[in-house]
C-alpha cells in the first residue's frame, strides 16, 4: 500500500482547477496524468527577459520588456498577418505581428493610442523591428514584473504555458512536505534543498543544486530497488547445479573457446553451482560469441539433472538459435526443442507434454515458452538472449516457473557505457566478452555520399557477381505507427523495387509489417545462401548471422545512433571473408552526424562507441528534463547519470546494508522514495523476502 502522505500527488490531474475533458488528452500526451507527473514535469528552459526604457537599448534577437504606444492597425487582405504598428518614448517604430486567429487578441489587447508593456523576442524584419506574437502585453510596468524570468515548458497540441505553468503552481500547493532520505553528509555536501523546496525552485529558475537533487532522487529510488531486487534473490532458495561436463565435453565445436569465453563460463559455472539462483549479464559486442557460453551454461542445467529454457526477442532469432544449438549438440543426445508462438495443434501439444515429461532438455523459443500453459519437469535455468526488451518485473514472474527459482542468465550485445549498466543492470553480476573470436577481420568502413548512389551500386552488382551476399539497411527509425514510419517504408519498398529490377529475383525484403511467416521465409532464402542481397529495416538489427554476407549498404546513416549502426554493422565480417560496410550519407549532415560517421569509421570497439555515444549526446543537453530514450529514467539527464548515479548506486548499497529492512528512519523515508518512482515492486520484494 502506498503510504498515506503521498496520496496528494497520486490524485488524478483531472482534480486540479482548469482540467477539465478537453485537457486530459494533451495532458496524457506528455505522460502527465497525476498531480505527481505534473509536479515532476520541470521546465525544459527559462525565457530571460529584460526590461529596456527603449528599443535603442535593446539587442536584436533578445528578449526584452518595453514600454509602446500603439500608432496603426494593418490588416492584410485574405490570411495575411496582422500588424500593429508601435512606437517607443524616442519615436523609435516597431511592428507587432500576428498570423491567424491570433490577430483577435492582438486587436484587443493593443488598441490604437493606447500605451502598454510588451513582452517579446525583438527581431529584424527587413528593415523593420518586430516582435511576433508577443509573450505578453499588459497595462502596467508592474503587471510584468513577474514575467522577467519564466520558465518554458515542453508542450503538446492543446496546451499553453500559461496553462502548464498554473498546473505546475496548484501541483506544488498540493504537494507535501516529506522526510529526507536522502543521506544527510551528502546533502550537506552537495547544498541540496530539500524535496520540497527543490521541486519548487526548479520550476522558478535554472538552479543546478535544486535540478540535481531532484535528478538524484530518481537515481536513488532505481539504485534502490535493484538493490531490493539482488537481496531478495540472494535469499532465495535455487537448485545449485553442479555439472560432470560429460556433455559439454562432446559438443562438437569448429574453434576453441576464447579466453573470455572461458572465464565468462567459470564466473557462471561458479554462481549455479550455489543455493542463491545466480542473477548475471553477459555483456558481449555482437559476434563475441555468446551462444556457445549459453550453450554451457545450459549444459551443466542439463548434466544436474534439471532443463533450461532459452528466450529470444523475435521469431527469426529463436529459429536461428534453435539451428546452431542443435548443431552444436549433434551426437550427445540432448534434446532441444523449438516453441513460438505460431505453433498450434498436435505439434504444440507434443512439445509441452515432452516438457512436462522431462524428454526435451532445452527449450529455444519466443516469449511463447513461458506463458502460463507451459510446465517444466524441472527448469533450473533461464536466459534470455537480448535482455533489454525484458524487464525486471518480467522476470519476477518468471521467478514462478520453476519449483524453486530458476537461474537466470541475461544477454545482451548492446554494448552499453558502464554508467548505464549500472542503471539498467545494477541487481546483476556482470561477465563481459571483451575479445573477440580471433581471426576477426577489420571491417572496412567508409562514409559515402548519396550522390554517388550509382557508384555505391556498381560496387554492389561486382560483389554479387563474385558470389558474395549483402545487406542493404533503410533506415525505419520508429517502428511503430505515425506518419514518419508510413514514409520510412515506402522509402524501402521503392529502394527494393529498384534494386530488385537491377538484380532480379535474388532480391528479398524484411520489414517490420510483414507478417512472421513472410519474414521469416525471406531471411530463410537469405541465409540459405539462396538470395543474395537482403534488403531491411532495422529487424535485421538483432542476432543474425549469416557469414558469406560480407558487404553492408546504411542509407541515410546519418539518422541512425551510434550503437545502432555498430550493432547493424556486426552483422558483417562473421565469416573468415574481408568485410566491407558503406555508409551512405545524406547531402547535408549535422555536426553530431558527421561525428558520428567518423568515430564509425575510426573504431570497431562497441564499448568504446558506446561511450562517446553518451559524451555527444549528453553534451548537447542544457537544463536537466531532456529525455533520454535508452535509459529508465525521466528527471535525470545523460550528464547527471554519468555524475551522480555511481554515488546514488554506493548509497543504496549502504542502505540496504546497513538496514535491509527499510524499517529506520531513514529507511522508512527510502519506501516512499520508492512509491514516489514507482518503483513499488522492490517494496514489495522486501515483504515476501
Ligand atoms: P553473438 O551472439 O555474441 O553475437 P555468436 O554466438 O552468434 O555471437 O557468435 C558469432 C560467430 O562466432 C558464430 O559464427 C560463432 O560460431 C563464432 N564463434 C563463437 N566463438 C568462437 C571462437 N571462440 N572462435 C571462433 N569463432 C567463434
Ligand atoms: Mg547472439
């Protein structure tokens, strides 16, 4: 139950005064929907004015608060703007202006000979000054002495400032005051406000102590409730596995392990063979080899006595995970078998009832493989290939499957900085691959521009007909629906239609819409060797491999992130074959994008690219609200992640050291930490643990 002091902020937005029907959708749009998202919803800037006796004093391009008097009223003939001529105390003249419907107000609050305060950005319209749309206009000096710093807020269709600014006043009234726990040495430290006034300040002006406690707070709740999270696991009972290495030792392998591989194996052979189920990441660039230390790690499941059970994000994935396991095991008479969800009838029938009877050992398949009319005889062990579209809760409920709790082994080629594993990983141990099989190729990079498309196909057509495979990726860069995706995709079909009536029938296409069975016969005939040149969407992103592919084609590269283009470029240089990627680049590039490409071309080191990923985005951000997709996190911003988050991961460790109860005083401050995040579930761990 959330405790009693945070009701204030759980309320509805619908309850503050001004909300009614026609706001809830804009507001819903920005993810506002109770007084503590309001609360929480941080101006994105502050608009500095400053008040000037006249416009001589006033720069171009500034924000400034002067004093006119209104001379003329021009309206233009059909939708022309409407303009308002005005003069200052020195006889300097400036036109007010203003498009559409806005013109009404104009008219209104700028009546001719009447003297008034304006607030605006002054600009140069030929050799006109003007201010469009001004901030506001009022009657008196004074009236505008609270609008000399306002904050700017980030909007949706529906809303004003006006209008946000007053949500985010009455959400302060309503919000209480709360205990502090955060610790008070680094409070003292720090000069953090405390919650309370921190929130208000941070809606009054940009004040860097008030944005990073705040920030911090976030930090802590996530730190927090990993923590909650590993404890609770580390007081759980699992099945300790210990393994002969009877099957591990006939897997008929083409290489020998690297040393990563085998010191990843050691850490997770040492974890299952204890009572505590073992909760680690295995961090590996794509390519490291990470199969075949999940391959082992299922073995030793499977040598105790006990099942293993292998999740893959997408279909094609667990299809090609299934074909490499099998061939691995050739010959030790383990069994694995397939599950997705397409399967349906006698075969599904058969495959649950060998689960439930004990004659499958693994099972390869979609999320399929854990719904609830699936029983194992006896699941000791679960991984999850691709582990950040699987989240935490996710996991708990896996945690039922088993009789006692499975062991659980996540993977994921996201190379990710080291920051950001903390904040999404931080429950976890971690084993990272950070060498790559040898014999690896460099892949030959380079940055092309899309002017010289002919050039770029000519070199395509000379590697097709030298009997090698390719890949040609459009960028889809949302997945999902809207207007943007609905253009991202025909730009692929067009660009497959062409090369299609270039090269003919060994041309096969992969996006997003189709249906499973049609992608996965297209990546089929693609693997197969029996088409050619595979032209995608991002789908291609995840897992695949196909080693004759040694050529890849990045249109528009320039629109895709760092760490998605390292992960696109990981599905070439598999093979022994030198391997080439061209990155087709718009005509015009951004700085951040020309960066990009060229730290592309410089370093084939997914943690490395990772890194500077992080430094050119974090570097861009001003205020601290700047979203930032890839982490789980709404208040802090890329730059307070990488500052305060070690801090904030040291303090929950001590915390729950010191009182793992939560039940202190502080501790009691620390719950509602966590139902303010919600972050509720670690709570919850804490009563059934
Ligand atoms: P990941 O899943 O980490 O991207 P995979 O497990 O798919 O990588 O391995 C990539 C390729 O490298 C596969 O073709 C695999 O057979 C091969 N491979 C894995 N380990 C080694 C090794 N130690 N030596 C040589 N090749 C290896
Ligand atoms: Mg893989």
């Amino acid at each position: 139950m959330r405790p009693e002091a945070l009701n204030p902020l759980f309320i509805e937005a619908e309850a503050l005064e001004g909300v009614g029907p026609k706001l809830r959708r804009p507001l819903e749009k920005l993810g506002l929907k109770r007084v503590r998202d309001i609360a929480y919803h941080l101006p994105e800037r502050f608009v500095e004015r400053r008040a000037v006796a006249d416009l001589d004093a006033a720069q171009v391009g500034e924000n400034v608060i002067v004093e006119l008097t209104v001379r003329e009223h021009r309206s233009s003939p059909g939708r022309g703007p409407f303009r308002v001529l005005a003069e200052d105390g020195k006889g300097n003249v400036c036109t007010i202006t203003y498009f559409g419907r806005a013109a009404y107000s104009g008219k209104k609050a700028l009546p001719v000979g009447a003297q008034r305060w304006v607030a605006g950005r002054l600009d140069q319209y030929g050799q006109m000054l003007q201010i469009v749309h001004p901030d506001h206009v009022a009657e008196s000096a004074s009236a505008l002495a609270g609008q000399v710093r306002e904050p700017v807020y980030g909007l949706s269709e529906g809303l004003t400032q006006g209008r946000i600014a007053n949500l985010a006043l009455q959400a302060l009234k309503r919000a209480p005051q709360l205990p502090e726990w955060c610790e008070p040495g680094l409070i003292e430290r720090m000069s953090w406000p405390a919650w309370h006034g921190a929130l208000a300040t941070a809606h009054r002006r940009n004040d860097a102590a008030a944005r990073d406690r705040l920030a911090y707070d976030e930090l802590l709740a996530n730190a927090l409730a990993l923590m909650l999270v590993r404890a609770s696991n580390r007081s759980q009972r699992g099945l300790p596995l210990v393994g002969d290495g009877r099957l591990r030792a006939q897997l008929s392998l083409p290489f020998a392990l690297t040393g990563a591989q085998r010191r990843s194996i050691g850490e997770i052979e040492g974890d299952l063979a204890q009572q505590a189920p073992m909760l680690r990441l295995l961090q590996g660039d794509v390519g490291s080899g990470k199969t075949v230390v999940a391959l082992s790690a299922m073995l030793i499941a499977v040598e105790a006595g006990a099942q293993a059970a292998m999740l893959a994000p997408t279909e094609i994935l667990a299809r090609q995970h299934h074909e490499t396991l099998m061939r691995m095991v050739q010959g030790t008479g383990v069994e694995i078998a397939l599950l997705t969800g397409r399967d349906k009838g006698k075969a599904r029938e058969s495959i649950l009832m060998g689960l439930l009877g004990g004659s499958i050992d693994i099972l390869v398949g979609t999320h399929a493989i854990f719904q609830e009319s699936v029983t194992y005889k006896n699941l000791a062990l679960a991984v999850i290939d691709e582990q950040h579209r699987f989240g935490v809760s996710q996991r708990l409920l896996l945690a039922k499957k088993g009789r006692r709790t499975p062991h659980f082994l996540a993977m994921t080629a996201t190379p990710i900085p080291r920051t950001l594993t903390l904040a999404q990983y931080g429950e976890m141990d971690v084993s990272r691959l950070d060498e790559l099989p040898p014999g690896r190729q460099a892949i030959d990079t380079r940055v092309v521009s899309i002017e010289r498309m002919e050039d770029v196909v000519g070199a395509l057509s000379r590697h097709l007909e030298g009997g090698g495979q390719a890949y040609w990726v459009c960028p889809m860069v949302r997945e999902g629906d809207g207007e943007q995706v609905g253009d991202d995709l025909a730009a692929a079909e067009a660009r497959f239609a062409s090369l299609k009536a270039r090269f003919g029938e060994d041309v096969v296409l992969v996006h997003g819409q189709l249906r499973p069975e049609e992608k996965d016969a297209a990546m089929e005939r693609f693997s197969s060797g029996e088409a050619k040149l595979l032209v995608a969407t991002t789908v291609i992103e995840v897992g695949v491999d196909v080693p004759n592919a040694t050529l890849m084609v990045i249109e528009q590269a320039e629109r895709f992130g760092l760490a998605q283009l390292h992960q696109l470029r990981g599905r070439v240089g598999r093979g022994q074959a030198k391997s080439i990627c061209l990155l087709l680049r718009g005509a015009e590039l951004s700085e951040t994008g020309r960066r990009r490409l060229a730290l592309m071309r410089e370093t084939q080191d997914g943690f490395r690219l990772a890194e500077e990923d992080l430094e050119l985005r974090g570097g861009g951000e001003l205020l601290g609200t700047r979203q930032s997709g890839d982490t789980p996190f709404r208040i802090a911003s890329l730059e307070q992640i990488q500052r305060l988050l070690p801090i904030a991961h040291d303090d929950a460790r001590l915390l729950i050291e010191r009182d793992g109860g939560l039940s202190g005083e502080r501790g009691e401050a620390a719950r509602l930490l966590l139902y303010l995040f919600e972050r509720d579930w670690g709570v919850q761990l804490l009563r059934g643990g």
